[in-house]
C-alpha cells in the first residue's frame, strides 16, 4: 500500500468515492504527493502537492495540498469535465 505524507486518510476516502461515482476503478489512478520546501513556497500555508495520474490515458493533472486547498473538489471538477479522459466501457462525452 502507498505511504503518504500530506493526504489525510479522509481525502483519500473522498478521492475514492468520486472515482466511484464517475465510473472509475481505483487501479486507474496513481497518486503521488510532494512536500514543499517551506522557503520557496509561494503561499506559506501551502504545505505540499499532490500529482495524479490516470494510467488508463495518461493524463496527469498536479493539486496542492494543504490548508485552503481542496485537491480532492478539484479534481473531482476536473474528472466531471472529462480532463482525465471517459471510463473504459463508457461513451465520449459530446
């Protein structure tokens, strides 16, 4: 199991449930988050980032991570507009 450093056991949860609720499978997707070096961060609370790749397509979108950001909303709104690409067996949005 993959060891992470800045996502909550809850953000994780909910990243889980919108891969269910768009029709995705959880082995479609890799996470991987990053801390960010406090001293080059361009907002102080920004604690981290996380980058998520869909393995099916390819795509890769990077979310940060921390207080005041919400990766988990964003990229639900970014897997709604289709920026991941369609779940397998599930016809192209028009």
């Amino acid at each position: 199991m993959t060891s992470f450093h800045l996502i909550t056991d809850d953000e994780l949860a909910r990243f889980s449930a919108v891969l269910r609720e768009n029709g995705w499978g959880e082995e479609a997707f890799e996470l991987q988050d990053e801390e960010l070096d406090q001293a080059q961060a361009e907002v102080e609370n920004c604690t981290g980032q996380v980058g998520i790749r869909n393995l099916v397509t390819q795509a890769v979108e990077v979310y940060r991570l921390g207080p005041g950001w919400e990766w988990v909303a964003d990229f639900s709104r970014d897997l709604s507009n289709g920026k991941f690409g369609q779940p397998p067996g599930t016809t192209p949005r028009i």
